[in-house]
C-alpha cells in the first residue's frame, strides 16, 4: 500500500488525488487536508460568487472525495498542528496544493491607508471566507479604483458595478450582499500599468461587463492601437482587445444611461496613495509608454480621486516552516514540482498564480506522474509507512479536532437550508459556526 499526503483541497488537490486513484488504483490510500474545515478552496473562496457554473466542478471534487481510498482530514494546519517532516515520514509522499493565498504587496506610499485592500482580502470577504468576513470595506463612496487588469480586477470591478437583483442564483454572502446594496459608485475605474495589448483579462470574462444592468464600460478609442496591430496577438488575447474595441464603438450617449462608469485607464501606474485622516482618498499615477513589452514611467504625473482601493495585482503563497521557497517568485522552490524527496508541489504552489481552474488538471496528473517515477526508481522507500493510521495516533495524542467528508456534508446541508431565494447557500463564514453545524 501507498500513502499519499495532499495538503490543500483547491483544484490542484482534487485533481493530484484523482489521478493518483487513477495511477495506483486500490494500491493508494490518499489524505487532502485543508486548514479549513470545509473544502475546495479557491472554488469556495476565490471565484466570484456569481459565476456559479464555474463553481459547478465541485461535483467533480466531491466523486473523487466519496471514494473509498480518499479522505478529507479539514481543519488541520500543516506546519502548526503537524509539520512537513511529520508528514513525510509517515506517507510516501506529500504534495504542497496550498495554492498563493497571499496578496502580492502593493508597495507604494499609502498602501497601508484605510479602505485599501489587496483582492485575496476583498475577494475573501465577498465570498465569505472566515479570515477576512470582519474587512468591513466602506463602499459608500463614489470613486473605486481597482488596480490591475487581470481576470480577479475583472470579478472585482463586476462585483462592485452590480445591482441586488444581479446577484440572484449567487452564493454572495450576507454581509457583502448588504454592503453593496448600499453602494453609490459612480466611477469605477480599472488601472493597467501597460496598454490594451497587455490586459491579462480573457475574453469572455472582460465581455459580462457589456451586460450590467446599471453600469457601461468606458474604453477611450484613442487609448486603442491602430486594429492592424492586433494580428500579432496570440489568439484569446486578441479576443479580448476586440471585446475593448466594441466597448469604445459604443455611442457616449447611449453608455451615459447607466449611472456607473467601468473605466479603463491604461499606461497608467499606480505610485502613491493620498489619505486624509488616515482614509485613502486618492491615488497619485504616473503616465508610461509601452516599450518592448515593458511599462516604461514618463515622469507625467496626474491624481485621481479614490474612496476605496482594491489592488489586484496577484498572489504569493505561504512559506512553510522547512520547505525551500522562492522569496522573489513567491512559490516554494522546486524543479518541475518535486521539492526534496518525497515532497512535491502543484497548482499554484508550484508555478505561481497564473492559468484557470482547467489548468490544475494537467498539473495534478503531471505531478503523479513523477511520483510514480520517483516510485519506481526506488527513491520513495519501498512501502510500509504509516499512512493515515500514524496520522491518526499523532491527531489523538494532540486532540485535534478533525472535520471529515461526512461532517462537511452537514455543514454543506446546513448552508443550503440557510439559503436566502433562489441563491444556492448561504456560507458559515466563521470556523466555529461551521465546526457547530456538523453535529
Ligand atoms: P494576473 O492575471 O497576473 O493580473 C495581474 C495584473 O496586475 C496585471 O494586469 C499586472 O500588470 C498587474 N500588476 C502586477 N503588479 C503590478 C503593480 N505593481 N502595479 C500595477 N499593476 C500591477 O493576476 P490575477 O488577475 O490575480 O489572476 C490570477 C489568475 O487567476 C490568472 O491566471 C487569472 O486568469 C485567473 N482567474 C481566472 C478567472 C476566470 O477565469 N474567470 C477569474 C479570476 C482569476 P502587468 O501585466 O503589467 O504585470
């Protein structure tokens, strides 16, 4: 028998244990542990809550988890209730899936002003993640600016343009559904550091921002490069500039008839960040010009008015207590995902936060892949670990309080019931209450 050790239960752990099944068959037995107790990680707490087909491929998560070789060990936290070095000896082999939970840093003067959040904490708080339910942002202002031009400020900027009624069928949580009800926006501005031929939105995402009920996207023509240039884009990309190019074709007049402004300002860097009484109240941006590909500063500086910055800008993961990282990349160091002996990374452990939740599945068979090899060359011992049972004795003798598949079945249930119309769940968003669900 073989012991695999899946520590995150996002995408990329799902998918490891699913083509680990299918590698070794009923020779494997495979334990996903997540710091939550309840899984799915990023499907749970960082797609955006109206985008629930995307939600939809949990179903997939849950066939793997209700089989008899896989386990769901929730509400442990490797490196403080059991560490790697625990872990590795007692499975043969370990896979870090913990994902980038971390915003990468803004690091501009006034970062650290009220109501400036980083996505992982605005994104957290609108989908109801326990660490970041209290936020609390102020969104009774009239300017937002969002900074980045990649798929979350995409979910962001939609988020915070959308009416009541728009969130029906979603899982937004209460307390973001409330705050946003009472949202004025008037503006709500997106700034890229580069042009339109650098956005890192995909194409259909960038287009739902045609379709809301009380807010426009407004693209500048003149901010568009000549049409002849896009043949050289790679294909979705060039989608997506061809999305930009219908939003500036729309007439002024017939944007104007929604109250919210979704603006697109481009070549536009971000570089401090203006408060008054310790309250952001504006962003200081200096113009660039595109050079080979890079923002290149100009020296011309304008300011922009801001009641409420979000900065989305990407994702670093979590350093674990002896396991090599890379400070600059802000993923663990590893070499095509083995790490030491018998340890491995996936998903965006592995290779940063980049691609959709289908990526995660090449990587997951990827990964086994290697182990398999690793296995075969004799490199992960030649069986007899412990597996789950040492885990087991390690978890009694420090009382941890362990939440399985089957508890988060109730907390699941639970959720549904608490549903308001129409929406599919109504999350727990703080650890005990979905801990006090499951009995
Ligand atoms: P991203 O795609 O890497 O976009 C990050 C954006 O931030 C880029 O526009 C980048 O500009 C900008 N940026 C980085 N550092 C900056 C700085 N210091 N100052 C100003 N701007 C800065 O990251 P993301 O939006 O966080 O998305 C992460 C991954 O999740 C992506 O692969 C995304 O596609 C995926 N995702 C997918 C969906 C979906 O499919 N529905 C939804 C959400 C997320 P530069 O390009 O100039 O660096």
């Amino acid at each position: 028998m073989r012991h695999i050790a899946i520590i995150g239960s996002g995408p990329a752990g799902y998918y490891t244990a699913e083509a680990a099944q299918k590698a070794f068959g009923e020779d494997v037995r495979i334990d996903i542990f997540d710091c939550l107790p309840v899984p799915y990680g990023l499907i749970r707490t960082g797609v955006a809550p109206d985008h629930q087909s995307i939600k939809g491929v949990a179903r997939r998560y849950e066939q793997v988890a209700l089989t008899d070789n896989v386990r769901f060990v929730g509400n442990v936290t490797v490196g403080r209730d059991i560490s790697v070095e625990e872990l590795r000896s007692l499975y043969d082999a370990v896979v870090l899936a913990t994902g980038a939970p971390k915003d990468r840093p803004l690091d501009i003067p006034g970062s650290d002003l009220v109501n400036v959040f980083g996505s992982a904490a605005f994104v957290g708080w609108y989908n109801g993640h326990p660490q970041f339910a209290s936020l609390d942002p102020d969104l009774s202002g009239r300017t937002a600016v969002v900074i980045g031009m990649g798929n979350v400020a995409l979910d962001v900027a939609r988020i915070l343009a959308k009416t009541e009624a728009e969130f029906v069928g979603s899982d937004i949580v209460a307390h973001a559904l409330d705050a946003l009800r009472a949202s004025c926006f008037e503006r709500i501005v997106l700034l890229g550091r580069r042009g339109p031929h650098q956005i890192m939105m995909t194409p259909k995402e960038l287009g739902e921002l045609g379709h809301l009920e009380r807010a426009a996207p407004h693209v500048q023509r003149g901010d568009l490069p000549p049409e002849a240039e896009d043949a050289i884009l790679e294909p979705g990309l060039r989608k997506s500039v061809a999305v930009l190019r219908q939003f500036a074709a729309i007439p002024e007049d017939i944007r104007g008839e929604k109250p919210v402004a979704i603006e697109f300002a481009f070549c536009a860097q971000p570089v401090e960040l203006l408060g008054k009484d310790g309250r952001v109240t504006g962003v200081v941006i200096e113009e660039t010009e595109v050079v080979k590909g890079k923002a290149v500063p100009t020296g011309r500086r304008g300011t922009l008015a801001a009641d409420l910055v979000i900065s989305c800008i990407g994702y670093r993961s979590v350093p674990i207590p002896g396991v090599p990282f890379e400070e600059r990349e802000g993923r663990f160091a590893n070499d095509e995902g083995r790490i030491l002996p018998g340890l491995y990374c996936v998903g965006w452990a592995r290779r940063g936060p980049s691609g959709t939740i289908g990526t995660n599945r090449p990587d997951g068979y990827g990964i086994v892949e290697k182990i398999a090899e690793d296995m075969a060359a004799g490199q992960l011992g030649h069986g007899g670990k412990q597996g789950r049972e040492g885990f087991d004795a390690i978890a009694k003798s420090r009382a941890l309080d362990i939440v399985t598949f089957r508890d988060w079945k109730k907390i699941e249930e639970a959720e549904q019931k608490a549903a308001r119309e129409g929406a599919p769940r109504e999350k727990f968003v703080d650890v005990e209450a979905m801990i006090r669900a499951r009995t």
